[in-house]
C-alpha cells in the first residue's frame, strides 16, 4: 500500500474511532438514529483497518482496490483493450463511455 494511502486509510480509521467513542461513551445509551450512526462509524473503521492489514486489493487499482476483477483479464479469445487493468469497475466505465462515443458519431 502506497505511503500516501496508507495515511488516508489510518484517518478514516481514527475519524470512524472517535465518532464510535463519542456515541459510545455519552452519558445516554445511543437508540434510534444514534444507534445507527455507531453501527456505520464501527463499519467504516473496520473496513479502514482491514485495509491497512490486508494492504493492496487483487485488482491493483488505486480507486477500487477491492473491486471484482474484470472476468476478460488475461483472456486470450477476447483479450482487453491495450493499457486496460483488471479492475472491472473502471474497465466498465471506459466500456460504458466508448459506448457513448461511438453512438454520437
């Protein structure tokens, strides 16, 4: 994982921390809304700590790491554009906008 995001990650995780202590540790126990706010503060500090432990995803991809992996890498029958990753969420988007190009021709 790169030095930069890494960082980014470690302030995701503290921000998610401290939002979770301050609900956590009011004077009244968190209910309704509140409650769902810790559930979303303790999710968002796990999947920030998972990534810093498992360090970079299997796509390679800065912006989705986690990403599903396009199924046509490494394809020989039907092989990606050149220059094209194995993250499918950014290989549909360049899919997506060459689509787009072509019907304005």
């Amino acid at each position: 994982m790169s030095q930069p995001r890494q960082r980014s990650e470690l302030r995701d995780l503290q921000a998610a921390l401290r939002t979770a202590s301050d609900i956590a540790f009011d004077q009244e126990a968190p209910a309704g809304e509140q409650a769902d706010v810790l559930v979303d503060a303790l999710r968002r500090a796990l999947a920030a700590a998972q990534s810093l432990a498992d360090g970079p995803g299997g796509t390679g991809c800065r912006e989705h790491p986690r990403g599903a992996v396009d199924p046509l890498w490494g394809d020989k029958e039907d092989p990606l554009p050149p220059g094209w990753g194995k993250c499918l969420l950014c290989n549909d988007r360049r899919r997506r906008a060459g689509r787009g190009l072509a019907a304005r021709r």
